[in-house]
C-alpha cells in the first residue's frame, strides 16, 4: 500500500505501523470499508456509555461547505479544499507541496444503537466535532435484585 | 529553507515528547517565503513559534473538547501536538515574519531581508 500519511510520525513509530500495516495486511477478512488511514480528514473516534464522537481533522475548510449525511447507520463526510498554492502562470515557485488540495469524502460505519435524529456537529480550530447519541433503549442499565 | 535532520534536533536539543509532523506547503516569491501548516486541533493560545539563531520551530498543543467518559476506538490523529523545524537561510529576515492562524491553518510570511531583494539590473548602451 503505497500512499503519504497526513501526520507521519517519527522513525519508531513509523516502523510500529509499518508493522501494524503488515500485520493488516495478512488478515484473512479485512473491513470492506478498507484500510483509509492517511486519508483526508483525518479521524479519530471516540465513544462513550451516551454517544459516539467523531473528530475529522479537516483545517482550512469552510464549515458550510462541509456536507455531512447519516444514513443507515453510515456517516459520510464530504467536502473540498482549495489549494493555497499558486497558479502555473505566477512568478513564484513551489518547494514543498505536502498539504491536502481537492474534494475529500469518508465515510465511517457506525454502531447500531445510535439515534439518528440527535446528531450535532460544531467545527472548531480546524476540526469538525460530531457528536451522535445513542438510543436510551440501548444504554445500560443496572439491574435491581429483589 | 531546509528541514533539518532528525539526527541534528537531537543532539543539540534535550529530549522533546514524541509530536506529529504537521503538513506544509512552503511557497516563494521575489519578496519573501509564504508557509502555510495544518494543525487542526490547536487553539490560537496554544500554537507557539519560535525563531531561534536562523532556525524556525512550530509547535502546537491540541485542545479538543472531549467527553470524559469517552474511549477511544480509533485515532489517526494520535499524539496530542504538532511539531516541525526549519532551518531558515540568511537572505531571510527572521525579524519580520508575520503570522495568521485560522481555522487549524497556520499561515506565515518571511520577508527577504532588503539587500536580498532581486533587482533589474539596467544594461547601458554605450
């Protein structure tokens, strides 16, 4: 697998992923989804015993143009980002060309418990912050014996 | 401008905390260096740059608001900072850089000091 992280990290960490990576890549029944990490926005996932949090790192973009869709139980993250480099024709030169340009899109699975109607997303510092509740049918509960 | 090798920030630094190298692009014209970072995650108090003896550091803390409570399940974001040097050549004058952050993107210009400003040189016909 042939790609550029957005974070890389230092060399022994590099090494533990590359490690990871082939770990991965000898697994038998991989996510359907493929493995996207490296993609943009970044993404962390948290979740907790009311809801799953969804941080994409997505810096410089506009928060209006972010189109966010829950379906099915799959959330999908879409958008794009332009380029701040300058055009062909302009008198400067490019050295080094590492951020993110273009139309973004990912997509993650999410839990089967979660609400669909009580979703919030607020964008902040560069990050989208997207917060799903879960269905209080679901959620645990302790269990009185008599 | 030159990054500076992993093998020379340690030997003249103390140990620093693992950090995440964060994307750049780095863009020059006649009159300067136009950089531009993503550290998506940092609040404007928490980014810090430094410019020390020609050389340029970026670092930034994350701040994200999390629930308490919360595991994580998956992190590609997955140190809490951002940290990237630069080695800034003498034609730049490091006193007057001049920084904008906005949104997680970290937008810098480094002027050419003035004696490094290209000039046309005039050609006299004899």
């Amino acid at each position: 697998m042939i790609y550029r992280s957005l974070f890389p990290r230092d060399f022994l960490s590099e090494l533990e992923r590359l490690q990871n990576e082939v770990r991965q890549g000898f697994d038998i029944s991989p996510s359907i989804r493929g493995f996207t990490r490296g993609g943009f926005p970044a993404l962390n996932i948290g979740s907790t015993g009311k809801s799953v949090e969804i941080y994409a790192f997505a810096p410089g973009v506009d928060p209006a143009s972010i189109d966010v869709q829950l379906e099915k139980g799959v959330l999908t993250v879409a958008g794009e980002r332009k380029s701040a480099l300058p055009p062909a024709e302009a008198k400067a030169t490019t050295h080094i060309d590492e951020r993110f340009a273009g139309r973004f899109r990912r997509v993650v699975t999410l839990p089967d418990d979660i609400d669909p109607s009580a979703v919030a997303a607020r964008y902040r510092d560069g990050v989208l912050h997207i917060s799903i509740q879960r269905r209080e049918t679901t959620q645990p509960r302790r269990i009185n014996i008599q | 401008m030159s990054e500076t090798t992993a093998v020379s920030k340690e030997s003249t630094a103390p140990r620093e905390e693992a950090a995440l190298v964060p994307p750049v692009d780095v863009i020059e014209d006649s009159g300067g260096i136009t950089l531009y970072a993503d550290l998506p995650g940092v609040p404007k108090d928490k980014l810090n740059l430094h410019v020390d003896s020609g050389t340029l550091t970026i670092e930034g803390e994350l701040g994200l608001e999390m629930p308490e409570a919360m595991e994580s399940t998956h992190a590609e974001v997955s140190l809490p900072r951002y940290r990237r040097t630069f080695t800034l050549s003498r034609e730049l004058d490091a006193d007057k850089v001049t920084a904008e952050f906005a949104d997680g993107v970290l937008k810098l210009r480094i002027p050419k000091a003035e004696h490094a400003l290209p000039r046309k040189i005039e050609i006299s016909v004899a």
